[in-house]
C-alpha cells in the first residue's frame, strides 16, 4: 500500500513537473515583415501629395497613409479606438441603379 502511494506521488510529481515546464503555444501578436522603400509618390487626381510617412511595399502590396489619400478624395476619416477600425465617409453618392438610369438615359438620348 506504501509503494503505490509513493508511486501516485511520484507519477503526480512528474505531471506536474511536465505541465510547468511545457511550453503555452500561444502567438505573441507579432510578426516581422520585410519591406521595400523606393521613394513612392502618391498621385490623386494628377496631383502629388506630399506626406510624412513613408508609402512602403511589403509582400507585393502597396502601404499608403490613409487619411492623405482619402481626404485628397474630399472624404474624412475618423479613428473608432474601441473596435479598432478606421472609418472612412465620402460625400454623397449614387448607387449602381441611379448610375445605370443615367447610363441608360445618356444611351437613349444619344451621348
């Protein structure tokens, strides 16, 4: 009766000692990137923006500053911290039904 409680112990022991030193496999939340600078320019409407942060290249995807382009465009852009999104409002628009009736219009008429 003594072995096997030493032998519980023991095994108890080891469980525990295997579970403290195992390591979590949780992701830090970072990573590394490579990316490319090459002197970008940004031009809206043929017009060059000039802005202090850097557009960059990395995986073969373009990184412009948001906010310059978007406010080139006559949008604004608000920063919502509590669901981590940027949201970004344009000036009024049609939808795609309105811009079909004036394709069709135009069409119709002649243009």
């Amino acid at each position: 009766m003594r072995q096997r409680a030493r032998m519980i112990a023991l095994l108890s022991l080891l469980v525990f000692l295997v579970w403290v030193v195992t390591p979590v496999g949780a992701a830090d939340g970072t990573k590394t990137l490579k990316a490319i600078f090459r002197n970008l320019q940004i031009v809206v409407n043929g017009k060059t923006l000039i802005s202090d942060k850097e557009p960059f290249i990395v995986d073969g995807v373009t990184y412009v500053p948001i906010r310059l382009v978007s406010e080139a465009t006559g949008a604004t852009v608000d920063w919502d911290g509590a669901q981590g999104r940027v949201i970004i409002t344009t000036k009024a628009t049609m939808d795609q039904a309105q811009i079909d009736k004036i394709k069709q219009e135009s069409y119709q008429q002649g243009y």
